[in-house]
C-alpha cells in the first residue's frame, strides 16, 4: 500500500504539472499587443537568433565527391538530412510556384484573389510565430507548423479550413512531429490571452478534430527539411560566422513565403548566405562556385527574398484585415 | 458490403455503428482482431479488390487525455512514410474516422513473429531452429536495422515480438521490423533523447540504459539484437530479469544482476564511461560491490568460443556502446559468409533434403469488429504481439494510472476468458463452414487457411493465447491452467454476463481507490505550499472563469 502511495503521488504530480507550468506562466507579464510590430520591416535582422540546432556527425557512407570543399559540402547538406533528402517525401513534394499560387474555387467564390490568399497566409505565419512564442517552442518547431500550414492550403480551401484554427492546430502537430509536445489546452489559453477577437477563439476539441483533418489534407506526410540544419557548418566553411545572426533572421523570414514549398532547403540557405554577402559588401562568388550548385537558383531565390521585403513595405493592416473579413463574409 | 466481424458472431454483438462506418472501410473485408496494446486494437482484413492480400489494420484509439493522436502514431507514420526498405514493415495505407476521432495505420499482414517462431519450436517441436532460419532472419534484421541506422533512426523497442516473418505467398520467409512507436530520428534532436522516457523491453534492454545513461545511440538496437541472437539459437530469453515495474527510470537491478551472471562485471578499463553512468555511481553496494564469476556466455547459448556465431554475438553484446559491433559491421562478419549462407527466405532453405517446419498461423477473433464491439476493458493488455508486438514497457511519459495496478490481476483473468470464448467460436465456426455460428452461410477464407493448424492452434490457446507484455507469461500461463479447462467449457453468453458482474465490481473499487488516492495527493501538495485545490481547478478550465476576469 505505502509502494502504491508513492507511485500515485508521482503520478498525480505528472498529471497535474503541466498546471503548475500554466501557473507560472500566468503570473508573467507578457508584452501588449502591437499590430504595427507584426510587420516589422527589418525583422530579419531584429529577431534574436534562437540558439543553433546541435549538429551531429556525418554518416560515412555519404562523404564521397571529388573535391575536398564539394566533400564538405555533400557532407553536411541535404544527404545529412534526417533521412536523405533526395529520397525524401519532402523532396517528392516540391511544387512549382504555379501550383502554389493557386487560390481555391471556393475561396475565389468568396472573392479571395491571390493577393489576399498570400496575405492570409503571411497573417497566420505570424500567428504561430506569436503563439510558438508563448508556448516556448524551437524555431524549428514554428518552421514545419508553417510549412504544414502552407502545404494544407495547397490542397484545401480557407473557407472550408478557417485559418484561425489550422494555424494553431499546424504548431500543435509539428509539436508532436518535431518530438517537442505542446498541451493542446495551453495552446487554447494562449489564443484567448493573445486574441480578444472571437473568431479566433477555438476550443481544444476543435483543434484535435482538425489535427485528423490535416492529417489528411498533408497526405501524412510529416518529416519536413528546414535551411537551419547546415547553416553553422556552411558559414564556418564561407568565413562568414559573425553573420549568422542576420542570416538565421533572413531564414525565418522565408517562412513568410512559399520557398519552403518550392525550394530544396539548402538552397534556401545559400540563397540566405547570398543575400547577406550582398548587404555586407562580401564577396563570395569563389566560395559559391566551389559548392557546384545551381547559382542561377540561388540568385533567383535571393531576388524573391528581396522582392518580398520590398513588397513587405506594402502591407498594411486593413489590407490584411480586408482579406480576413473576407473569407467570414458569408455569400 | 459484409462486416464478417459481425456476421460471423454471435449474434449478440449487434452493429450499432454500421450508420457512421467511414466510406475507406469499404475496400475491406474485416476478418476479425489478430492483437491488442496500450494504442489499441490490431484487425486482420482482405482487401476486396485484391483477395489475396492481407492486411493488418492498427487501430488508434482516442486518447481520453485530449492529447489527440497519440505520439506513437503521430511516430510511425512520420517515419514509415518517409522509408521503403524490404526488411521493414510496410505502411500501406492510413485512414481516419473522424466520427470517433479514431485512426487506422494499414500494414502488410505477417503471418509469423519471431516470438512464435521461438515458442513453436520451444514448446511443441522442441527442437532447435534450423541454422539456416537462423542466420537468414539475424541477417535480414541486421540488413533492415543497417537500413533505419543510416537513416539516423533507432528503432528503440527492439524484440521477437516485433520482428515479422511473411507467411506464403511472394515475399515468404522475409523478415520486416514493425513497431515504430518509440522510433525516431536521432540527428540533431531539438530534446534529449532522455526525455522520451524508458525505452526498449526489460529483457532486450542494454546495459547503458539500464545504468541510466542519458545519451545512447544507435547501439542500444544492436545489443537488443544480440539478445534476439541468443533467444534464437537457445530459444530461451537470453536475461531474463524480473522487471519491477512502475519506477520511472529504466534501471532495474535484477536485468543487470542477470546480465552479469552471464557476461562477468563491466569493468572501467574495458568501459571507460562507465564511471559516468548515473547508477554505477549511485548503486554501489548493489553493482560494484557484488563480484560475478567468470564470463560464461558461450556455455549458456551452448556454442564453442572460436564458432564465427559466437564471434559475432559477443560482439553483439560488448559493454561498452562505442566498441559494440554496428550494424553495417555485422553484416560483413565471418558467420554471414560460411554455409549455410542466409537467403530471402529464411523459413524455407534452398536444400531439396531440409526439413521445412510449417509455424501455425495466427489466431483471429472473428467476434470483434472494427470498433472492438467485443473488447471494452480497460485495461493495456496485449494479445498476439502481431503488428506492433503490443505493450511497450512503458511509454514515453505515458505512466500507467494507478487503476492499472490495481486491476490487472482480475482484468488479465476476465481477458483471457473472454478470449478464450472467443476463439472457441471463431474455430468452431471454422469448422462447422455454415453451421450454427456461421448462420449466413459466408464461406470462411480464414477458416480454410487455419484448417491444417487446428490442432496446434487449440494448443496454443491452451497454453495462453492473447498474452500481454512477454516477461509476464510464465506466471500467466500457470494461472490459467488452473483455472481454465477447456475453452469449450464456456459459451459465450455465460461468460458476458459473468464477465459484466466482476468487471464492473472490479471498476468501481479502483475509481474509489484512485479517488482516495488523488485526494491525499491534493492534500499532500498543498502542505508542501504548492497550491493545488480551488486555483487547479480555476486553471484547468480557462474558458469558464478566467476569461471574464
């Protein structure tokens, strides 16, 4: 009887802890909500760089190449990956930015143009980022909930699948994915701490329903490849690791765009890399021949990035509020 | 459409949810439950299209925590998604019923586990497995295993139970590794592997896990081979320690004490991080203090040290994590080159002359159907280890509740009649092919295939079929028989109506008992300054108080 007491006080703590959690976070006082600061324009290089994935060693059978600096390279990207990338359902997944940019007929009945359909889902980027930040999550964590969040709408519609709840119900799951589990209730709480707008509030069986939901729409396709994976490594080798900082922020804004959808992760990276040798007047074009990858790529990306923050410039808040009230007008 | 589960019951089991059956169902014939676990229930089913391939379908249940899907799940279909290899288990398909939130995992159907290939041998042809089966199914698990490492996955609840064989047909005598509901990728892990709780089975568990080590690769797959090894050539669970269950750490000092009986005491010189193991340091009157004798592993898995085989379990089971063979290694070594050289199929060697030893198939509850109508306890019993080989040790922080303890005893007992009724039916009307059981007069596919093994199949029900977690049988077998005549003592609505009355008896006695319980705790905790009563309460539902504050 006593062995059995003590392993129902263990139990019971374990069942109750995540309330003592949720209590300490109650007391804390967390910042007010600014909308002009969601759009900030310099976020890539204000957002603090959360610290860098570990990095493990290589498996052997993947270092064969022929130049040392390609060796390197082979090593420590894609095939490194989780599993390799080139075999990956990731891999398998890329889209063309046609098929991407394609606004559901349902949505279109709702007059969402593509305008809109990008600024939806740049909002709810910035949704889960807001909310990842409450709940204490890797940015590795928010990456694959935005990218589960931008592969479902490639494939569902926003009427039928409110945004406002495939957006927290994407970070629950990547959650679970990336083996880093949030309660769905202190997710719940955070939405109605964050958002005083009822359409955002969404109770915890609404977001287990639609976890099944995306489940589907995701084709249970879970494992997703991040630019973050090699970034130290690849900036080691380039000499540029004073500039990680504003490369890991260059990289978190990508989310705010279908890259991930469209783009191998690594070249996403050097796309990154690139861009930020432009701004910091370094010259890399010999390190970048020696990778032996597609520049014409890279140098495509890297102007999508730039016209992104150019366009970022644009965004206003009734734009997105328009397009938002959008999608709950009923016809 | 025909739901065989019902049609072929008792009749009593009425189809209440045929009017929310989802529509992927349709492409399935459902022939009955083949094994249960912690996660749920395991179903045999044809696919109509395709008569003759089988399915196993894994059931998800809900989790009542408003978790949603489980981890586990969440686990193997993350990874079976991503990796095709011929030597792991196949995910086919995966389906959802969103009615009652329930998830559906469709694999390949195996006949045989190596669990039942080793009780076969052990218990009714007593007689050692073929060395040819041997080295085919080490080298296929080796192969499978080299294929998940490269892929930096660990597999993490290695064992006999979890490792398939192909029954007849193209891919016979193939082995596939199934179960990856502790698996996951070990590269750049955003938390420690730590976290994760105690993994691997108590019997199969390595040393550094044992020892509390927080950091372990890949190796902690390998030595569960090696233990997979020995039971093979042996038939006996090479350490087999008494587990003492509900400790939160995976140290247990008997699996250890076990271990070096056979193998001799580590030693820091031969096992450098040894002395960084958290045990090691902590428990050293029971480790260190205690002195074993010589190292006697080869007298015990009956081989002369200088056999390639013994080579290559040795150093399947080294101490120390970093000079234990891989998995790439193993599969060069010396022992896969000599005769009988391992083939595809390794239940049928390709000399004309060799004995081919026929494993019976596996039992099927015809009674049970996809919402397990017939199977409503509670409890985490595993039968059949089939797709998934059932019960994990303990799972990731998922810590058994008290009312498990307490039950099990009488829940195990009530299981395994219900079972036993269960299975009496399914033969009976497998024999009867339109007799009473079977009033639709459906023609019984399984019944047909299970013919030949009917005696075998009775014995096996005998000796305690729809066993849980492995360690556990030897106790649960003698109860058994004790208690059990024959199956065919019971008939099916005696025992529901039986089973009801104690069941339910038993139930409210552990929900009295988890409430007493849980209330001392409260108590407990708030003499400890931690506030617990009104404000948990207050906190645990944010929607109804705070939001208006």
């Amino acid at each position: 009887m006593i062995q059995d007491m003590h392993q129902s006080i263990e139990i019971i703590y374990l069942i109750l802890s995540p309330f003592f959690k949720l209590f300490r976070h109650k007391k804390k006082k967390t910042c007010a909500f600014h909308p002009h600061r969601r759009y900030n324009l310099s976020s890539a290089f204000s957002l603090p760089s959360p610290p860098l994935p570990r990095w493990c060693s290589v498996p052997p059978s993947h270092t064969t190449g022929n130049s040392k600096k390609w060796r390197n390279f082979c090593a420590f990207l894609p095939a490194t990956m989780a599993t390799d990338f080139w075999t990956s359902t990731h891999y398998k997944q890329l889209l063309d930015q046609e098929d991407v940019d394609v606004v559901h007929s349902l949505d279109k009945e709702r007059g969402i143009t593509l305008e809109d359909f990008k600024l939806i889902k740049l909002h709810m980027t910035n949704y889960i980022v807001r909310l990842a930040q409450n709940v204490k999550v890797r940015q590795r964590v928010v990456a694959t909930a935005v990218t589960y969040m931008r592969r479902a709408y490639t494939r569902r519609s926003m009427v039928e699948y409110d945004p406002r709840l495939v957006a927290p119900t994407c970070l629950y799951l990547a959650s679970k994915a990336e083996e880093s589990t949030v309660q769905a209730r202190l997710l719940v709480f955070y939405i109605k701490k964050l958002y005083a707008d009822e359409k955002y509030r969404y109770e915890i069986k609404e977001i287990l329903e639609m976890e099944m939901k995306i489940l589907e729409a995701l084709n249970y396709y879970l494992v997703v490849f991040h630019p973050y994976r090699a970034l130290s490594q690849l900036l080691q080798d380039a000499g540029m690791s004073d500039a990680t900082q504003m490369i890991w922020g260059l990289i978190n804004d990508t989310y705010k765009m279908d890259l991930i959808l469209i783009y191998p992760p690594h070249l996403i990276a050097l796309a990154c890399i690139y861009v930020a040798s432009m701004f910091k007047d370094k010259d890399n074009t010999s390190w970048f021949e020696q990778l032996r990858v597609d520049m014409n790529m890279v140098e495509k990306i890297a102007t999508e990035i730039l016209d992104f923050y150019d366009y970022h410039k644009t965004i206003s808040e009734e734009k997105v509020n328009a397009a938002m009230l959008k999608l709950t007008m009923r016809m | 459409m025909s739901n065989r589960g019902n049609s072929s019951g008792s009749g009593s089991n009425s189809n209440i949810s045929s009017s929310n059956r989802p529509e992927w169902l349709q492409q399935y014939d459902l022939i009955g439950k083949i094994g249960e676990g912690t996660y749920g229930l395991v179903f045999l089913a044809k696919i109509k299209s395709n008569r003759s391939k089988s399915i196993a379908i894994k059931k998800f249940k809900q989790s009542k925590d408003g978790d949603g899907v489980s981890p586990t799940a969440i686990r193997e279909i993350m990874l079976l998604r991503e990796i095709t290899h011929d030597n792991v288990v196949k995910l086919v398909n995966v389906h959802i019923n969103h009615i009652d939130m329930s998830l559906y995992l469709a694999f390949d159907y195996a006949e045989h586990d190596l669990y039942e290939i080793i009780r076969h041998h052990r218990d009714k042809v007593n007689q050692a497995i073929n060395p040819y089966t041997v080295k085919s199914i080490l080298w296929q698990l080796l192969n499978g295993l080299n294929y998940l490492h490269s892929n930096w996955i660990m597999h993490r609840d290695l064992k006999p139970s979890n490792i398939l064989v192909m029954g007849d047909g193209e891919e016979q005598g193939v082995v596939k590794i199934a179960d990856f509901g502790l698996a996951r990728i070990y590269q750049a892990p955003l938390k420690p592997l730590f976290d994760n709780g105690v993994v691997v089975t108590i019997w199969y568990r390595s040393p550094e896990l044992l020892l509390g080590g927080k950091h372990y690769t890949s190796a902690v797959d390998m030595w569960a081979v090696g233990c997979i090894f020995a039971e093979l050539l042996t038939l006996k669970p090479l350490f087999q320690g008494q587990e003492v269950k509900a400790t939160p750490n995976p140290f247990q000092l008997d699996q250890l004490d076990k271990i070096f009986k056979v193998l001799g005491h580590p030693t820091v010189e031969k096992w450098p991080t040894l002395a960084h193991l958290p045990h090691w340091q902590t428990d050293q009157q029971h480790i260190q203090g205690h002195k074993y004798d010589s190292p006697g592993l080869y007298s015990v898995v009956h081989l002369s040290p200088k056999n390639p085989a013994y080579d290559l379990l040795s150093k399947m089971l080294e101490y120390d994590p970093r000079k234990r063979i891989t998995a790439a290694q193993a599969l060069e070594h010396e022992y896969f080159r000599m005769e009988p050289l391992p083939g595809r199929n390794a239940l049928v060697p390709p000399q004309p002359g060799e004995k081919i030893v026929n494993y019976p198939t596996r039992p099927v509850d015809t009674n049970t159907d996809f919402e397990g109508t017939t199977s409503l306890q509670p409890t985490q019993q595993a039968s059949g280890n089939v797709v998934s080989g059932g019960q994990h040790v303990m799972p990731t922080r998922n810590v058994p509740r008290p009312m498990h303890m307490a039950g099990m005893q009488r829940m195990q007992q009530q299981q395994q009649q219900q079972n036993m009724a269960a299975y009496g039916l399914a033969s009976q009307a497998a024999m009867g092919g339109g007799g009473a059981m079977n009033p639709g007069n459906i023609p019984m596919q399984r019944g047909v295939a299970a013919q030949p093994h009917q005696q075998q199949q009775q014995l096996r029900r005998k000796d305690g079929m729809g066993m849980p977690g492995y360690p556990q049988q030897k106790s649960r077998r003698n109860k058994e028989s004790t208690e059990v005549k024959s199956p065919r003592d019971f008939t099916f609505e005696h025992l529901k109506s039986e089973n009801a009355k104690t069941r339910y008896a038993t139930f409210g006695n552990i929900l009295l008992f988890t409430e007493i319980t849980t209330f001392i705790c409260l108590c407990f905790f708030e003499t400890k300054r931690i506030p617990c009563f009104p404000r948990s309460t207050f906190i645990a539902f944010p929607s109804s108080k705070v939001t208006n504050s």
